[in-house]
C-alpha cells in the first residue's frame, strides 16, 4: 500500500525567509508526485505535480519540488514566502490508477 | 470555465436521514474521487471511480455510497448519517493524475 508522510505539522516562518517542506512517500514502483496548496477557506489547487524527467520541477508563484528516488522524497521549496503563502500544503503520490494517497498537511503561516 | 461543482456547499442534518451530495464536472474528465478532510487527518479517499459504471472502494468508504451512471456526475449518498460523518467533503475530477477539486461540502450530522 501506498502511504505519504509529511514531516512537518506546522510551520510558522517570517516573511522573506526560506521554506522546505519535507515529505515522504513509500511505494516500490513508478509513481506521479504532486503538492496542493489549500489557502483558508478555499480547496485544493495544484501546486506543482512531477512525472518523469527532470526531477527538479517549478510549479506556481515560485515554488518548487525536487524528486529523490533514492530517498522517497519530493520536498517543497520556496527561496522566499510572503505573506499570502500561509496556507495548508498536502503532498500527494498518485501510484496506480485510481489512488491518490494524501499526507497529513503542513500548515504554513507567514508572519509580516 | 471548466470546473467541478458540488451541492449543497454547506448542510445540517440529523443522524439517520439520508442526505445525497452532487458533484458534477465539465471536463470530460473519465476519473473522479471523493475525499474527507478532518484535521489532522489530510484528505482521506471515500469511492473513486474510473469510469461510467465502475466504482472502487478508496480507504474509508464505511457508511457511505456511490454512482457513476453519466460519465460528469457522482453523487455520495449517505444511507444512514451519523455524527462521526460530519467533516469537510471534496469531489474531485483527474487527467492523468492531476486532480481538480470542487469547493468543497461542509457536513454536520448532529
């Protein structure tokens, strides 16, 4: 079975600063690798997603994931977070048809 | 606008009386899933469904029912609600893994 752990429950950061959201999933085969961010109130929209390739994937306003096969891993990243990135972040693997297994969440707040 | 719509977006109810949450897409999208979200607990798949007419079991589907009969609508049914069914429920549609949810239906079954 598939499973997806996120490390971190909440995480609280001052603007400008750095972000990394470790998350791990364990699956032995082929797998789609997504993060979906989820603001206060709203649903799920996609943040970035990784199929095949390159295993450093960008997704929107300026995050990014790296894919490690070698360690489980598709971490999320952000050089530097405002204000409006607090939000709710769910890191999820899609590994055969059908399901989609989700992590816990982070939730992130950015103080101004 | 290409979009996932679910009804009603809020409902209390009482345990016991069967409750049916719509959820329809405009994508054309062959995949949909329901999904629960409790705190703490991310997002938990109830029924997904690949196509018109077939229907699989996601990882809490207890207490809880599914339809596929047009390939844009899948309602959840709740045959008999109860308390521990109150929680925040998205629909969702997929092209190739990617997911598109619905705004969501916040259920309260007192």
């Amino acid at each position: 079975a598939q499973s997806v752990s996120q490390h971190n429950h909440h995480v609280i950061l001052s603007e400008a600063a750095s972000l990394e959201l470790g998350c791990n999933y364990s699956y032995g085969g082929t797998v789609n690798l997504f993060w979906y961010v989820q603001y206060p109130g709203q649903h799920l929209q996609l943040l970035l997603k990784y199929f095949s390739g390159d295993p450093l994937v960008k997704g929107i306003k300026g995050f990014e994931a790296e894919f490690i096969k070698s360690k489980f891993s598709f971490n999320l990243r952000k050089p530097s977070v405002q204000w409006s990135d607090t939000a709710e972040y769910f890191c999820a693997v899609n590994a055969r048809a059908g399901k989609s297994t989700f992590g816990d969440g982070t939730t992130l707040t950015v103080k101004p | 606008e290409a979009q996932v719509t679910q009804n009603p977006r809020y409902l209390i109810t009482v345990t016991g009386k069967k409750l049916t949450v719509t959820c329809s897409q405009n994508m054309n999208h062959e995949y949909m899933s329901w999904y629960r979200q409790d705190p703490g607990l991310g997002l938990r798949q109830i029924y997904y469904s690949m196509n018109v007419e077939v229907t699989d079991k996601g990882d809490v589907p207890e207490g809880y029912k599914v339809s596929r009969k047009e390939k844009r609508n899948f309602p959840l049914i709740l045959e008999s609600p109860s308390p521990n069914q109150t929680s925040l429920y998205f629909c969702a549609s997929s092209l190739g893994g990617e997911l598109f949810f619905g705004e969501g239906s916040r259920l309260t079954v007192l």
